[in-house]
C-alpha cells in the first residue's frame, strides 16, 4: 500500500479517507462474519446444533465463578498493613 502524507491532505481528503477506510473494514468484517458463520454451520453437523448466543453467557458464567473464586482467596489471605510504611 502506498504511503499516505496525511499531513499535506485538506479535511475533506481526510473525511474521504476514513470514509473509505470505514467502508473497506466493514467489508472485511462482513467477509469474516460469512466465513464463521458457514464454519459454524459445518460444525452443526457433528454434534449438537450450535446456538449463535452460546459464548456470550459463558463468558459472563466465567467472569461471575473468577470473582467468587477470588473473594474466597481474599478472605483466607490476612491483609498485609502496607510493609513501607512499617519499615521507615
């Protein structure tokens, strides 16, 4: 790709660029939304159908379960008073 002095460019130029930068990545993004899709609907074939909101709610199960694994630790650690301090 050639490079681009964004410096010398007026603001339309520039409005027109990220126009077509946004319109090339919403291109690319749709190209790879097809491509998992049609991967998913392969998938389906050899087991349980996939659900397209599955990973979603795992996300926020393992987020829920890390935060309660992680009061549980706190609570066995004695809290340190800040050891500087004691130092100086």
């Amino acid at each position: 790709m050639a490079k681009i002095d964004l410096d010398s460019l007026t603001i339309e130029e520039l409005a027109a660029l990220r126009d077509n930068a946004t319109d090339k990545l919403a291109e690319k993004v749709a190209a790879r939304q097809a491509e998992l899709e049609a991967e998913l609907e392969r998938l389906s074939l050899y087991g349980k159908p996939a659900k397209k909101s599955l990973a979603a709610p795992a996300v926020a199960k393992a987020k829920k379960s890390d935060e309660v694994a992680r009061k549980g630790d706190e609570a066995k650690e004695p809290i340190a008073k800040d050891p500087i301090a004691k130092a100086a």
